[in-house]
C-alpha cells in the first residue's frame, strides 16, 4: 500500500480511468447526502455492510472513516458484534479482525 492507506490497485484505478474514478466520487458524495444520517452513523452503518460483505478493504476504510466521524472504538468493534446474527459467524469475526487491525494500528 501507499497514500496513506490506499490499496495500491485502487491507485492504479484512479490513474487508469479519472473519469470513471471521478464519476465514482460523485456518486458517492450524492449517496452520502441522500438522507437524515450524520457522518458517523453512516460509516457506521457502511461498515456493518461492509463486514456483510467481507470487504476487508471497505471494512478497514469505513472503521477508519467512522473513527474519523467520532464513532468510539466500542461502537465499531459492536458493529462486527451486531454482524453474528444477520451475516454469519465467519463474516462477522474476519469483519472484527479487520476492525482490530484498524483500531490497534490507532
């Protein structure tokens, strides 16, 4: 990895296709202002999507992002928790590595 904590494929993405990267950011920014949730609840809720997933890169971004958004290290590590019962054991406990990974390295 390099940038910060940018996979260097996704780089590499952005290099290969601006305009498809740029489109990507438009729609994110969209998506994000689409309704009434704050910042941190929305990484937040990213991120129990992200464990549903098994994104691991999504998973470590959206820990990331919530932390940014003053989501408590409690609250991210309850989001893989929550994971159990809707997402399966295996998705919820790589999702709470991912998170500790993320939240030991600060």
């Amino acid at each position: 990895m390099t940038d910060g904590h940018l996979p260097d494929v996704y780089l590499g993405f952005r290099d290969q296709y601006p305009e498809v990267a740029s489109a990507l950011d438009a729609l994110g920014a969209t998506v994000d202002g689409a309704g009434p949730l704050d910042e941190r609840v929305a990484r937040l809720v990213k991120l129990g999507l992200a464990v549903g997933a098994s994104a691991e890169g999504a998973v470590k971004s959206n820990a990331r992002k919530a932390l940014a958004a003053g989501a408590r290290p409690e609250e991210i590590r309850q989001v893989g928790i929550l994971a159990i019962t809707t997402c399966g054991f295996p998705a919820a406990i790589a999702g709470l590595g991912w998170i500790d990974e993320v939240l030991e390295a600060g």
